[in-house]
C-alpha cells in the first residue's frame, strides 16, 4: 500500500526542485510515470483531479498507485486537487490518498476557514497533507471555472489569518496566474503581481506556498519568482517556497 510517512518527509521537503508532479487518471498513465522515474532515481506526485476520480473513481486509482509504488519502489505521493468539499477530501483520505487539497476559494473568507478546518483536523489524524486555496485564478482546469470576472487576488492579510486559522500545509494562492493550457499567448506578458507574492512571503516566513496555472509563464518571470523563494531554475511553469522552505516543510504544485 502507499506508505503515508510524517507530513515533513524528505519526500515533501524537496517538492520545489527534484519531485515530479504529474495528473494520472489512468493506468498506462501510471505505468508511463512511474517507470520514467524510476529510471530518472526521482520521487513523484502523482495528482487525481475531480475529473481523474469520476472516470476512473477513487479507490481504482489507489490501488493503481499501490500496485506502482510496489514494483517501482519509487517514493510517491497521492495528491487529491479542487477538492470541492468535506466528503470528497474525507473519502481520498479514507481510501488512502496522502495529500489532499480543499479548495474553498469560492466561499466567503469566514466559510473558506471553516470548512478548510474541519478538512485539516480530519486528515492530520491520518498524517494526510492539506492545501487550501485563497483568491480566485481565472481559467479553466477540469471542473474548476471560473471566468475573468469572477477571479480576484490574494489578500496578504488575509493569507496571514488563513494559516493560522487552519493549520494547512500549504496555501495556493492568486497573484495573475490562470488555470488552463496556453493562456499566455506568445509575445504576451501575464500581469503578475510580485508585490502581493512579496507581502505574503514576509508576512508567511519559510511557509509553502503554491502557484496553480503557472504553465507558460515565461522564463524571466519564472526566475522573479525563484527570487521570491521558488527553487525551480530554467523551468516554465513553477511551485514555490517562500524563504527557506525547501529545507523544512511539505507542498505540492499543485496546479
């Protein structure tokens, strides 16, 4: 079975440079993974979205990893993502998932906290790590929706109370990036804001914090946020530790 080890393994700790992170929903896709990076001597997170779990339900792709995990003998990871509510995260949490994200950025701030919560305190007792999400990104990726309109930032005070409220292992958050494949268009420079991303990073010391819908950001962007803690040098599309991160905590890009 997949072994669920302290939420501050070295596994999680090194998520910003040397884990891959890939989406499964299948078994060839699992296989394919694995066997890569197995051959590579790298851990991975592998990442079920709500779509991933409706094709191929949730306690198939447990044991699909299970079984990979078994003849790999590559350390991985489980990792729900948008997780909508309460039940989906408790079900991956039961079924064996190692990391699960409640993503509440729908809700008001006061809702968002409770409900973040009450996930948190039910998956710490199986040492499952939580993600939450604060802001809205625009763009479109599997069942998540939401239009220009509709998507705002991350307020850094708020992130602060967040946190702390919650007790999650990692927070994504909203600075102008945007789910979805290609919506940066070529010549076309996304508007991210480094200051909210500076603020909240002093406000959260050593804290993980994600970037959802960071593929295509372009590379000098991508070397910003590098300098802002992120650890992914020469990459397009990017997770991010604040400060000092990788050497202590657990996150996943989640994104």
């Amino acid at each position: 079975m997949i072994r669920r080890p302290p939420r501050s393994t070295p596994l999680y700790s090194s998520a910003a440079s040397d884990v891959y992170k890939r989406q499964v929903n299948n078994m060839e896709i699992v296989q394919g993974i694995t066997q890569a990076c197995k051959k590579l001597n790298s851990p991975v997170i592998l990442q079920a979205s709500a779509g991933a779990r409706k094709y191929a339900q949730g306690v198939y792709l447990v044991k699909l990893v299970e079984a990979a995990s078994s003849l790999t003998e590559v350390p991985m990871a489980l990792h729900l993502d948008h997780g909508p509510d309460f039940e989906t995260c408790k079900d991956c949490v039961d079924s064996g998932f190692t990391s699960v994200m409640i993503d509440g950025s729908s809700l008001p701030f006061e809702e968002n906290i409770e409900q973040t919560k009450k996930v948190v305190d039910y998956a710490h007792k199986y040492n499952v790590t939580v993600e939450a999400e604060l802001g809205r990104l625009a763009g479109v990726e599997d069942d998540v929706d939401v239009s220009a309109e509709d998507a705002f930032y991350t307020d850094p005070a708020e992130a602060e109370e967040f946190v702390k409220k919650t007790g999650i292992d990692s927070l994504a958050i909203a600075i102008g990036t945007s789910h979805g494949a290609y919506k940066f268009k070529p010549g076309q420079k996304p508007q991210l804001r480094f200051d909210i991303l500076e603020e909240i990073s002093k406000r959260l010391p050593g804290f993980p914090i994600v970037l959802h819908g960071a593929s295509s950001v372009i590379p000098e962007y991508v070397e910003i946020v590098n300098n802002f803690g992120g650890n992914l040098p020469n990459a397009i599309g990017c997770l991010l530790y604040t400060s000092d991160a990788a050497d202590e905590e657990d996150s996943v890009d989640l994104g």
